[in-house]
C-alpha cells in the first residue's frame, strides 16, 4: 500500500464495488497542488462556542461548510468573512475559496 494511503480503510459493501475511506486531514488546494496550511488559519479549532475566526492574506470570494457526519451544506453566518458560527456541535468542513485558492480545513465543534 502506498504511504498517502496508510491511514485509509478499505471498504466493499455487498454489491456495491470497493469503496476507500479516508482518514480526514486538513488539505489546501491550488490548481491541483498543495498549498502551504500557513496561508488560511482557523481558530479557535475545536471551539466549545462554536464561533471560528478566518484568517488568510487573501480576499475570500466565498465560504461553504458541510457536516461531515451527515454531507449536509450548513449556512453559513459570516457578514464579512472574518469569522463564522456554527450552532450544533459535531465535525464540520470549511471550504474557503480565494480568487486563485481553494482551501479546506475540518472543524470541530464541542459543548
């Protein structure tokens, strides 16, 4: 198996082919390739209030945030794109995207 995927699991539900799940880590995309994680910061992470700080030296076009335990696209409360609320506890994914960037960082919020 290849290192990039040691932290996978193989999966093959009846009759449905050879599914892999992945071990969530915090990716940063640009035209294909790796960006660096200094570029977007999110804090406090994991938050017990459920407010994020956003910061990044780039201008964000858009703000989009996924539960992960359900896939569900959760609104999103940020007025300037400074910083977001979430209202429910659980494991979320930020995409940030930039005029050139996109950028993707696991949330975690607990009470």
């Amino acid at each position: 198996m290849p290192p990039e995927m040691e932290d996978s699991t193989l999966i093959s539900p009846p009759n449905q082919g050879t599914l892999w799940q992945f071990k969530l880590e915090s990716v940063s995309v640009v035209n294909n390739s790796l960006k660096s994680e200094d570029e977007l910061s999110v804090y406090p992470n994991p938050s017990s209030s459920g407010i994020f700080q956003i910061q990044t030296p780039h201008v964000i076009k858009h703000v989009t945030l996924h539960e992960i335990a359900s896939g569900k696209k959760i609104p999103v409360n940020n007025h300037n794109n400074s910083s977001i609320h979430i209202n429910q506890k659980g494991v979320y994914l930020l995409t940030v995207q930039t005029q050139n960037e996109i950028f993707r960082k696991k949330l975690v919020v607990v009470n």
